[in-house]
C-alpha cells in the first residue's frame, strides 16, 4: 500500500519523487504551463506541468483532462505556503486512469435540489466531502466517549414487534405473515441489555415515518443511546453534559480545516463547556410567555412573525421549534429543559414523585437555534404503574410482556438518553439543513440516489 501517497501526507515528503492517485477538480493554463488541481480524498494540491520539459504526449493529456477525469501523477513535493494545502507538485508523468465527459456538476451554482438528484457525485465537492469528515470525527468521539468510560456496546435489533416513540411515525413492514416496524429506538432493548452489564450502548440508524418536511426530520437517522442501571435524572443529565462537550470539543480540536472550509465561527463551539443551564419545563413556559410579548412588540418584523409561533401548542403542551430556538438562543451553550408534562412524553418516562404529572425527562437543546439534539428519562420501574401506562398509551401489553419482565425479575432504577447524529452534524458544521450531514438522507420526498 506504499504505492500512492496521500495529498495529506505531503509534508513528510518534501522534495521526494511521490505517486499520487487522483480525480482532476479543475484546471487552467497559461503558455507553456498547465496548473492541475488534483484530489485524491485526502486532500488537494496544485499540480503544475512545465510543458517544454515534458514533451508534446504529455501536453495533450493535460489539454484533454475534464473535471474530474480520474489520473495517476508523478512529480516532486515542493513546499509552497501560496498554495492550496501548503505544497506543490511538480510534475514528471501523467496518466489517465477514467475520462469524465459532461460532468454535471460544475463550479456554477446549482441548486439544492439538482445537486440532491446528484447527491452520489456532489459528495465529492469540498463542502461535502467536509461535511463528512465532521460526521466521521463526531461518530468517532462518540464510540471513544462510551468506551472509554466502560460501557459495552449492545447492538439493538432493526426489525421490532412494538413500537418504542408512539405509533403515529411508524414505518411498517411484512414480516413472513405478520407485521414488524423499523425501530424507532434502540432503548428498550438497552434496557435489558443496562440490566446485563449495568452501561451499556446502542448506536445505529432508526426510522420515523415523519410526515414533517422540517430542515431538522429525516425518515432515517442515527441515534447514540447509552442506558445506566441504577442512574437518576441528575446523573443522567451530568453524562449527557459531559458527553456532548467532549463531542463537540474534539470536532473542534480534530477538524480545524474542516470547520474553515465550512466557515464555522469556532469561538461559539468552543464555549461548549459543563456546566449546561438547566430550566424546568415550567420556568421554560414562564420565559416563553414573557418572550411572546416582547417579541410581539418588536421593531423587528421577523421577531413579532416569530411571537405567534412561541407556545402555539399552548402551555401544558409539548414545547415546539420556535420554543427551543427561543431558549436555545438564550445561552452560548445548550440548555436542557426539565420535567415536561408526563401527558406529552412517552409512556416509558417515571413521574416525578415530587411533582404529579411532570416527568422526570429532559430535552438538550442546542444553541444557535438548531433546536433538540438530545431526549432523555428516567425510566418507569414500577410494573403497575408501567402497565397502566401501556394501556393508556393504547399500546399492547402483550407486546411488551418481555419489557414488563424487566420490572418482575430485580427492577432497579435507570436512566439514558439518546442523541441524534444528523442534528449534531448540523449545528457542528453550521448547516441550514439535515439533509447534507449524511451521505445518502431519506426524507419524506427523497428516497433516491
Ligand atoms: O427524543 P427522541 O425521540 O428520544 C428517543 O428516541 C429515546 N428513546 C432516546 C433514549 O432515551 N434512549 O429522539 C432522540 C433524538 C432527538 O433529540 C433528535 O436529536 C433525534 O433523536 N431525532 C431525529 N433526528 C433526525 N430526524 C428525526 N426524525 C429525528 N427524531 C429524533
Ligand atoms: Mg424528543
């Protein structure tokens, strides 16, 4: 595997003869010189060719290179600060590997949805591409975080029997003659699997049938869940803290360039530090209140069109997008919103002994208005009152008999939460959209390429 050298690996070869194995990003020249910028995944460089030097074959490969005509070059390292990644190659050989006639994305704007349709080419652009790269960090730091801390990765299964977040977003599918959904969740099989090992974890794709066309919904995402044996809402809150700011720090020390190319203000991510603020549901609702009519008032016109979104489900209601991005604005940090009204959260979620009716659960909400990244409980351990939940949430007791068992055989208080990977990327990288903080989304309109 020494037969290539990455681009990003130039700096350990300065003035040596390298191989590097490419697409050509584009070109130009001028006389008796080509200017080539090659990519090769790792980075990009300035390839020049000095014509008289190399021969007429060679110039009329150079002249025939399309964008992204994929080619093999040899050449020399020179370092060169004025260039694209800090070095250059001088050319000594070329060769054209696939040619790349009409390649349909070019240094024109396109818009979003044409460069959707060709979302398996536009990967290979430099937002993307450090989109991605963002992405693969962000995951990395989330395996690293868990494992580091002893917790064992459980793998939840993707076909379930029952649902896990309500019915109303569950995608169905035939199993042999009966019926299975996408999961929703993992968490109720981590459950069980915090009741083996004490901390456990699940990290894998899960589906919501969302009928919502928001810049935050896909149909399919990927969602970390950790679960703790014998870890209350406090703690529960604690980890989720420090996890996030270890996630965010590390992409922020790991992904310099990254964050550059995507013009991130890294100041802001860099004041993600432990401590959170912590509000309760009803202070939340206290703030809004006061917010809907300052905002109303405003001289700002998208402020007062915001006020009528602020507590449109009303107080006692779950909280909405305007809601969060009124709160999240708040703080240089996210917040996490405490003890919602039990009637608007899931039926798995422990009341409050201290405080009927409210649910010991909480909601991080990011900053910059990118809205929840994270849903947290405490769990219900307490069969009977487990069982009249299930019934009141019109589910099927039987189908969570299995669940109910871990209540019969050395129930113990529990905790976890689970953190959405596309959100996180989202506001990470700086993003208007979740569409572009994974490789191929689904959404309600898209399930191509
Ligand atoms: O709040 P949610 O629905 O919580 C759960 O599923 C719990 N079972 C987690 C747990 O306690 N183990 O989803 C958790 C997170 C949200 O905060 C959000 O970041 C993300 O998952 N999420 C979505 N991301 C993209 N598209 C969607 N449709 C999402 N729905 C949830
Ligand atoms: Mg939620």
């Amino acid at each position: 595997m020494k037969e290539y050298t990455p681009i990003s690996e130039f700096k350990n070869h300065v003035g040596e003869e390298v191989t590097v194995a490419g697409w050509c990003y584009s070109k130009r020249s001028s006389k008796k010189l080509y200017f080539i910028n090659v990519r090769d995944g790792s980075g990009i460089c300035q390839v020049v060719a000095f014509l008289p030097a190399l021969g007429e074959e060679i110039g009329k490969i150079c002249e025939s290179l399309d964008q992204e005509t994929s080619i093999i070059v040899k050449g020399k390292v020179k370092k060169d600060d004025r260039q694209i990644g800090g070095y250059e190659l001088e050319m000594s050989h070329i060769e054209v590997v696939g040619e790349s006639k009409d390649y349909p994305i070019t240094p024109k704007e396109h818009g979003v949805a044409y460069l959707m349709e060709h979302r398996h080419l536009w990967l290979r652009s430099k937002r993307q591409h450090a989109i991605m790269r963002v992405r693969h960090n962000i995951v990395k730091a989330i395996r690293d975080f868990f494992n580091d801390r002893g917790f064992i990765n459980v793998d939840a299964p993707i076909l379930t029997a029952n649902a896990a977040e309500g019915t109303s977003n569950l995608f169905e599918t035939d199993y042999f003659d009966d019926k299975a959904y996408l999961s929703q969740s993992g968490q109720l099989y981590m459950e069980a699997a915090a009741m083996a090992h004490g901390k456990v974890y699940c990290f894998g794709p899960t589906f919501r049938a969302e009928k919502s066309k928001t810049r935050r919904h896909l149909t399919e995402f990927w969602m970390v869940e950790p679960e703790v044996a014998y870890m209350s809402l406090d703690e529960d809150m604690e980890l989720a803290e420090q996890f996030v700011e270890y996630v965010v720090q590390t992409v922020v020390a790991n992904c310099e360039e990254e964050l550059k190319t995507l013009e991130r203000d890294t100041e802001k991510l860099k004041a993600v530090k432990a401590p959170f603020p912590r509000v309760s549901y009803d202070e939340a609702v206290e703030i809004l209140k006061i917010k809907k009519q300052e905002y109303a008032q405003s001289d700002d016109e998208e402020k007062r069109k915001m006020s009528e979104d602020i507590l449109k489900n009303g107080p006692g209601d779950d909280l909405g997008a305007a809601d969060e991005t009124v709160i999240g604005s708040m703080h240089d940090r996210p917040v996490m919103i405490h003890r919602y009204p039990a009637a608007v959260k899931a039926f798995y979620m422990r009341e409050d002994p201290k405080q009927p009716g409210r649910a010991l659960a909480f909601d991080m909400i990011a900053p910059e208005g990118y809205g929840e990244i994270v849903g947290a409980s405490e769990r219900e351990a307490d069969i009977s009152v487990l069982e009249r939940k299930i019934v009141e949430h019109n589910l099927s007791l039987d189908a969570f008999k299995w669940y109910l068992d871990l209540r019969k055989y050395g129930s113990v208080p529990h905790s976890g939460f689970g953190l959405g990977v596309e959100r996180t990327v989202s506001w990470l990288c700086g993003l208007t959209h979740v569409r572009e903080t994974i490789a191929f989304p689904r959404m309600m309109d898209k399930i191509w390429p």
